[in-house]
C-alpha cells in the first residue's frame, strides 16, 4: 500500500470485516484510505464500506486467511480466495481455486466482453459470471465482483463535491466522503437487474437512496413505486402487494392490481421490509425468484418486469438467528447491499443539508434566514439520533420561531428536547408557510404555559425546563404578548436581569 494512506489504530469493531493488517504485523488495523485520484478498492461486506488505495504496481491476496491482504471474515470464503494483480495498465482478477467461486455481477464491460466469448469454462445466469480459476481476468471500471457474500469494486476518479443539483432529488446532498464512496457504489448497482437492500437507522434517508438508485437506472422512465410494509396490517399489505380478483373477499367489488403490477418495467421499493410477518416473507420469496404474482383469489400467476429496492432499519442478521426473519429471503434480497452511515458519522453533510432546507423553505415564499456561526456549530456537534429527518424538523422549527433573518443558536433548541412539557410539534407538512407559522406558534404557546405553571412562575426554571435560556423565553413572552407571570414566593428568588 501507498505511503500516503490514512492509518488510525483502533480496537476492530465486532462485526468488522475488512481490514489491513497492521505495519508490525498481527493484530491488524482499522484503515481508511484517502483517495487522491488513483485507483481504489471498496469492499462492502455485512453493509459496512472500506476503502483501500491501490498501488502502482503489485498483489492482493483477497481471503479468510489472517496472512492475506485483504482480510474477510466470512465463512463462504477460502483461505486463499482470489488475488487482484495491479499494473499501471490496469487490474486483473484471478480466483485461486476457491470452493464457492468469484462472481462478475451486472453489466460491466468486463462482463459484457466475456459473454462475448464463447468460453465454455465461463459460466452463470445472465446478470452473472462465474471466473474461471486460475485465470487472470482484466477488469473495467465498472466491473462489480462478489466474493462470497462481500462485494468488490475499483473507484477510479477522485471524490467530489455532489450537490442536490447533481444528483438531482431535492433535499439530498452529499459533501462527506463516506456519502461519496456509498454514491460511488450506487452508481455501479443502478443499471444491473440485481435486488438492492438498504440498510441504516431511522431517518438517515433510505427513501432518497431509493430513488437515487432508480433515477440512474434504465427504468428510471418509469415511477417509483414504494410502500411501507410497516405502515399497514398483514392482509391489507398481502392485497396492495399482489392484488386481488373481483370477489375474492368481502368488499371486493373489482379486481385489482397489486404494486407488484404497477411497477412492471419500474422499480418496487419495499420500506421497512423487516416488519413483514413470516407468511407474506414467504409470498415475496417466491415473487423474487420466479418474478411471477398471484392475485388473492387468482387461479394463474401474472408474470412481472420489476426490479426490487427494500430497506430496513433491523439489524436483519439478528432476526435471521432469532427465527423472525427467513434466511433465504435475507440472502435473495442481499444482491447488493448499501449501509447509509447515520448523520453523525458524516458530519460534513450537516450544514450542507441545513444550507438546502433553509433555501427550500425560502422557495416556498419565506426569506432565507441565515444561521449564526454559533448555531452552525451547534448543529455539526448534535448528535442527531433522528438522523436526516430531526435535522430538517430543527430547520424548519428554528424558522419559524426565528424573531429576524438571523437563527441563533439558542433558536434551535437541541438540548433536553426530549423533557420539555407539553405536546410535541406536529410533523413538518406540506402546508403552507402561514399555517405552519400558526400551528407551531399555538404549541409553543401551550408548552411556555406549561412550564410556568409547572414551575409556580420561576422564569429561570421553567427556561431549564424548557432548554432555552431565560432571556429567549422573556424574548418569547413578549413575542406571543403573554404576560410574566408572578412567581410563587415560597419557590425561591427568580433574577429578573434580561
């Protein structure tokens, strides 16, 4: 590997997978590479990314052996599974005998050039090609290789900025670069027919991936069509999926076609897929391997053109052990697997996507206000356990209640959200923006109430209650011409400097 690698000595996490070993050998180091324009290796496995610069020149020895460079633990993978070999011309693949094979996967050119051939020893379904071993195979650019259940590629081009203008879904935007190695791969995924799964916890914006994935696909002519398999019961789920014919349950007035049909020649995205009950995992099972559906109450199955995207925030691997979750489906739906990092692990994507709310708010007939260098740092160093999602709530809220063009750090009110009294603020909502105003100002004068009444009056302490300081809440007194209230002598003295 390069000199100019970035190496930091960390414990390697429990489900680590690959890794480098370490400049003295054994134990081996968590690495992260930076890439400077030249080519490198990104290898996702258990739905974690790591990226490895190549050098100029030299071998890889990919394997399960503690001794090779590439590291994977996984047990469908050989001691000594494949090698790359690296020249200034290029990159060349050769498995080494392995027991479970090394797979091209999509339509690279790699893979298309193969099929080409009429090599016999190649072989695979069509999406697919097996390597023959012991034979060195050039790979282009785009060539996508599975390696047991891990997936290998080579990134040639340098990280740069994307913005929602590039990659053309409002409201999403990717500044750091782990977003940019994920987006990287994405790229490669889109125009293959292989099942997408999404992985990341609540909020982080799987439903954007989605469409990402979708918008550069071939079928991206065609609407997305999505459902939240979380969101309804068993049997409304099983009739919106697969359809059902005129008369096949009570109310069943009409035959109709299920989203499986709606999304012929498009793309299904299944959110949430790990709330699905084990009957109807099984009913998907089928569809995925045979692309055929029956209807509820249908006697012959309808063959359908769909490519299949789910997401989940489940640990899936979890519920595979704990009997909740069918390893077969698990694997079917493991085709290529993108882990979205939450927000706080890519915090040069904070401001960026608080700079774009702000702005798309402003489309809808507002000022674009401007957050304050202390609320901007406020922001990058939250924690943002609802991910994506909080973050545009906290925007559109410090909006609202913003008293001029300038959000300060006080308006965002991060701190002890979640003890405040009172009700929540209602979801942000397609509304507009003088109902919002009004909606979030009616909370936010019940909550102040609240606080005084719990606190007898204290000013002081129902701004700690609040977790805002007491010269906002005075600030807020006076903005909604609510009078301050006289406090409860027997609770102590309350300073009245402002």
């Amino acid at each position: 590997m390069s000199d100019d690698a970035v190496v930091r000595d960390e414990p390697i996490p429990a489900r680590s997978m690959v890794y480098r070993r370490g400049p003295s050998g054994w134990p081996p180091t968590y690495t992260e590479r930076v890439t400077r324009g030249r080519r490198t290796l990104l290898v996702t496995h258990r739905a974690r990314t790591s990226a490895f610069e190549l050098p100029d020149e030299g071998e890889l020895v990919i394997g399960r052996s503690q001794s090779c460079e590439v590291f994977l633990d996984d047990q469908q993978v050989s001691r000594r599974h494949a090698v790359l070999h690296v020249q200034p011309a290029g990159v060349q693949l050769e498995d080494l005998g392995s027991h479970n094979g090394t797979l091209l996967l999509g339509a690279s050119e790699t893979l298309s050039a193969m099929r080409a051939r009429s090599d016999e020893t190649q072989t695979g379904a069509a999406h697919e090609l097996r390597l023959a071993p012991n034979v060195r195979t050039p790979l282009s650019d785009d060539a996508l290789v599975q390696i047991g259940s891990a997936l290998l590629t080579i990134q040639v081009t340098t990280a740069r900025r994307r913005l929602q203008s590039e990659v053309g879904i409002p409201g999403f935007v990717v500044v750091d670069g782990a977003m940019e190695r994920l987006l990287d791969l994405a790229d490669r995924a889109a125009p293959t027919t292989l099942t997408v799964l999404l992985l990341g916890e609540s909020g982080s914006g799987k439903e954007m991936l989605a469409r990402y994935v979708h918008q550069r696909s071939p079928r991206a002519a065609k609407r997305m069509v999505s459902l939240n398999c979380g969101a309804l019961p068993e049997h409304l789920i099983e009739s919106e999926l697969f359809g059902h014919e005129k008369g096949a349950f009570t109310g069943a007035a009409a035959a109709k076609p299920g989203l499986f049909e709606a999304a012929e020649g498009s793309t299904l995205f299944l959110d949430e897929v790990g709330e699905l009950t084990l009957a109807l995992q099984v009913k998907l099972l089928r569809v995925l391997e045979d692309r055929q559906v029956l209807r509820v109450g249908a006697l012959e199955p309808r063959h359908v053109d769909v490519r299949f995207v789910a997401a989940t925030n489940r640990d899936l691997e979890a519920q595979v052990a704990a009997g909740k979750f069918r390893e077969d489906l698990y694997y079917r739906l493991y085709g290529i697997a993108l882990h979205l990092p939450a927000l706080r692990e890519r915090r040069d994507d904070i401001l960026a996507l608080a700079d774009r709310f702000l702005e798309d708010l402003a489309e809808r007939g507002r000022p674009r206000p401007t957050l304050t260098d202390a609320a901007r740092a406020k922001l990058r160093d939250h924690d943002w356990p609802g991910n994506v999602r909080e973050l545009k709530n906290v925007i559109h809220r410090a909006i609202v209640m913003a008293d001029g063009p300038l959000i300060e750090a006080d308006d965002l009110e991060l701190a002890r959200r979640d003890s405040r009294p009172g009700a929540a603020l209602p979801a942000i909502i397609d509304e507009a923006p003088d109902q919002l105003r009004a909606r979030a100002e009616d909370v936010e004068k019940k909550r102040i109430l609240d606080a005084l009444e719990q606190c007898a009056g204290n000013q002081t302490r129902a701004a700690e209650l609040l977790g805002i300081t007491r010269r906002v809440l005075v600030r807020r007194l006076e903005k909604f011409n609510l009078p301050r209230p006289r406090r409860d002598s027997r609770l102590g003295d309350d300073d009245e400097s402002v």
